[in-house]
C-alpha cells in the first residue's frame, strides 16, 4: 500500500469544493482514457457537499455521466427512499440531475418492513452484485474501484466499520450486516475493509477538530481494531482530504500547506 497523501483546506466549505473539482477531474482522465469509472460514493455531511459542489459546477458536464458506475461504500438500513438513507441524499444531490444510466448505479438495499435481521440479507445481496461486476482482471470479489470515498467519525470508524465490532475482524466476506452501531441508525449495511482495500485510490474526507485525534491516531500508525479508518488503504493511493480543524494534531512534517 502507498505512503498516504494528506491535502488540508480551510474549511469543510473549500474542502468539499475542492473534493469536488478532484473528482470531476478524476473522471474525465478515466473517461478519457477508454475507462467507466467505478465511483463509490459516501454519505454524511462532507460525502453530500462533494455532490452537491459537483452538481454547482459548469465542470460537471465534461463527464460522461451515464458512463459512470455508482456503488455505496455503506448504507443506513432504513425504508426505500428515507431522507437518511445515503441513497437518497446522493441522488437528491446530484443523481437525480445528471444523465445518468439507471443500470449503471447500485445501490444497497432497504429495509422493505423485516426490520434488523433483513440487513445481512442485503449485505448477501450486495456482496454478489459485486461479484457479478467484477471482471476476472480484477482477481478477486469485488470490481477494483477506480475511486472509494470514505468518511470517518470522531472514535475513528469509516464506512460502518466502527472500532472494536465484529465487521473490523472480517477477512472472508466482502459486504456485512452491522447491528448495535454505537451512533443512529444502529442497523446498517457495509463493505468491510478488505473490499475497501480492492479500491485503486481511497479518499478520507474528513472536518473538525472532534475529528483532529482519530485523524493523527489513522495517520500515526494505529491499529485498524482500535481505528478502523486506518485500515482503509487504496492499491495506489491513500488520500486524506482534511479541514485545518480536522487536521489540527497531525504533526508539523506531515500537514502540507492550506489550500
């Protein structure tokens, strides 16, 4: 795995905006290389600005958006069409106003009224959806995502992977059920952190001094048991997209200068 990138921004306002203009770019180069990009998409408030920047920008329509794959790097397990659902954020973000192709974004699935125990059903689902898209130059489970984007809570958790929980043990299965997650919704969906790991370049974006310890602990060394967003590594790449607050107790030689 690569040395990580770290990349600081002022605020979460010009980190989203920059996130954005790095991903516009991103997918034109794949495009323009012959590729469809698979893009994983995340949720939160930084995860949704990203999308919402994208869609304000003129830039957005250099890409081919129905030669874009969509996949989901988790999912709250909530009823189709839930305003927490990271399905329903993402499209009302950006989705719902670019042309995409509908065959080419796969969510994951919702909770259709079995309540908690139909999430690992779904991760079951998902995890084979994967494995249908993977092509056999991928050597493995899932497709190898040409970009993962990832959040990361304040204890170090990313995707639903949070510390010390039964997904961060995981090394067979590629997408799993979590329950008891220690912050709402406690049913969730996620991919563990070996298909994270398939990934080509994964990017962390994170805000806030609240996030300034997991941060320095993800970037110092950290065990993933402990810190499950240190386990989050990209093939090529590792990028931390922080704010100046986020990245507050990293050390001076690893903070590049403030964009």
């Amino acid at each position: 795995m690569a040395t990580p990138d770290v990349a600081v921004h002022a605020d979460p306002d010009v980190l989203a905006a920059a996130v954005a203009a790095r991903l516009v770019t991103k997918l034109v180069d794949l495009q323009a290389a012959g590729t469809i990009p698979k893009i994983v998409l995340t949720g939160g408030g930084t995860g949704t600005a990203v999308l919402e920047q994208i869609r304000a920008t003129v830039a957005r329509d250099a890409v081919d958006w129905g030669k874009v794959e969509f996949y989901w790097g988790d999912e709250r397990f909530l009823p189709p069409g839930d305003p927490e659902r990271n399905e329903t954020q993402a499209r009302a973000a950006l989705l719902d106003h670019v042309p995409i192709d509908p065959a080419k974004v796969f969510p994951m699935g919702a909770d259709e009224g079995g309540g908690p125990a139909g999430a690992d059903a779904a991760a079951e689902a998902y995890a084979a959806v994967l494995a249908r898209a993977a092509r056999p130059e991928d050597h493995g489970p899932v497709p190898t995502f040409d970009v993962l984007m990832l959040g990361m809570g304040g204890e170090g958790h990313t995707a639903s992977v949070f510390p010390h929980s039964p997904a961060v043990y995981e090394t067979e299965r590629t997408v799993v059920g979590v329950h008891g997650c220690p912050k709402p919704p406690p049913t969730r969906v996620s991919l563990t952190l070996p298909a994270i790991r398939r990934a080509t370049e994964v990017w962390i974006m994170t805000t806030g001094g609240g996030k300034a310890a997991a941060v320095a602990m993800g970037l110092g060394g950290a065990g993933e048991v402990a810190i499950p967003v240190a386990g989050a590594q990209g093939t090529r790449r590792t990028r931390w997209l922080l704010d100046r607050a986020a990245a507050s107790k990293l050390p001076r030689d690893l903070v590049p200068s403030i964009g």
